[in-house]
C-alpha cells in the first residue's frame, strides 16, 4: 500500500531517518513500530517519539540504494526534513574511533562529469559539488550531538565525502583528500540524500561517527561490532534529543 502525502497534515509532517544498515539503528527501533507502508526493498518503521513524528528508514548500502529509499519517504511520507545518520571512515590521521560529524555538506567523490562540469564532484544539473546541509537543522543536530557526549570535542563539523566503495587503503583515501581537502568524513550514502532533499526542497542534516581510518586496517567484523556496541546507543541518544529541539 503507498499512500498519498496529502493524506498527511502538514502540522504532522514527520521527520525521516535514514540509515544504511539495521545495526546502526538497533537501538532507535525500540521506540518505533513496523510501518503499514510498504516497500519490497525497504524496512520501514514508524511512531511517535518524545511528541514527534519520526519515519525510520533502512535504505541498504550505495547511493542509488539511498536516493531510492530518500524519494520513497518523499512522496509516501511527506516529510519536514531528511536526516542520514550512519557509520564513516576518517580521511586522515586526526581522529578517534567516536569521534562524531555532523556534516555542513556533502559532495559525492565519485562524479567527474568534466567537461560538462568545470570540476570534479560538481553535479551537471546543479552546478554545485558541495550540497550545503539545512543550516537550522544542522545546529539543532549539533546542540543534540553536544549534549549526549560528554567531550564537546567529540562533535566536529565538515563536508561528507560519498561515493560507492568502502575507502580502505591509504593510498585511495589521500588521493580523495587532496581531491577534496574540505572532506572530513567518507561515507556511501549522505550526498545522494542531500541531493534529492535539495531537488525536492526540504531540509537535511547528517550525522556521521568515525568507525574506522579508511586505510588496509579495516575490518568489516570490528565495524560492525563497534555498531553495536557503540553506535547504536549514541545514534538513538543523539536522534531523540534533536528531536526534541525542533
């Protein structure tokens, strides 16, 4: 069944999470129920959290797997705003494991439509590499990030890098720095969010925690158990306190 966003009261427009993986989102899940929506390729939950509305999406990994999952919460839901929260490797050597971004923008590493475009990243049909994130929202997203955690310095702010492969060689991650030396973080899915939140006029923000340094020590099986045991709960935290500041 879709359902129309007309059906929807604009006063009870929700706000859509979006998370590539089911065990980045353990712990939010809790809140919310299954939705009635329904999608062959998604897992949809939905509820009301701390007098919210919130649609929590699983959209799988890679940017066409997000961008699908960010059009169907538009048209289906109706949303006030998009915000990706997930895992990221770093793009250099001043990080920790928890260290949190919560993104300015986001450009996808992987586009170089040139000579259409001047330069690489930059979208054709936009004329802009970086998609500034919602400047209200992302504050709000910050202040909540400031709360939770009990070092300030664990919140940084900067530009998501995103494209479709799992970054872990040094050499790979230092070429897309001198790239694009404004990247903070690397991720597979907050540029094709950001872009369709911006094709379809409505806010986003990102949230993003270091997991790992992009290089040959990456260990899927150590990421995802960092998810588990630390993610998780810090993403519900952090997600339930924006919520409350909007």
């Amino acid at each position: 069944m879709v359902r129309s966003p007309k059906a929807i009261p604009s006063v009870d427009r929700p706000v859509a999470i979006l998370m590539a993986l089911e065990v980045e989102a353990r712990a939010l899940v809790q809140h919310l129920s299954r939705s009635p929506i329904s999608s062959p390729h998604l897992s949809v939950w939905e509820g009301v959290v701390d007098g919210t509305r919130l649609v929590l999406v699983i959209t799988g990994v890679g940017k066409v797997a997000a961008a699908l999952s960010a059009q169907f919460v538009c048209d289906v839901f109706d949303p006030r705003g998009l915000v990706a929260v997930g895992l990221a490797g770093a793009t250099g050597g001043d990080w920790d494991p928890g260290q949190l971004i919560v993104a300015s923008g986001a450009l996808q590493h992987d586009v170089d439509a040139r000579p259409l475009t001047k330069a690489k990243g930059m979208i054709p049909s936009l004329g802009m590499a970086v998609i500034p994130a919602d400047p209200n929202w992302s504050e709000k997203l910050r202040q909540a990030t400031a709360r939770v955690v009990a070092k300030p310095q664990m919140a940084r702010s900067g530009v998501v890098l995103t494209g479709d492969q799992i970054v872990s060689s040094r050499e790979v991650r230092d070429r897309l720095l001198n790239d694009f030396p404004e990247g903070v973080c690397l991720d597979m899915e907050t540029a094709a969010l950001a872009q369709v939140a911006h094709q379809n006029g409505i806010p986003w923000a990102a949230l993003r925690m270091i997991s790992d340094a992009a290089d040959e020590k990456f260990n899927l099986g150590e990421v995802l158990g960092f998810s588990v045991d630390t993610a998780a709960n810090l993403f519900d935290q952090i997600v339930r306190a924006f919520l409350k500041a909007l």
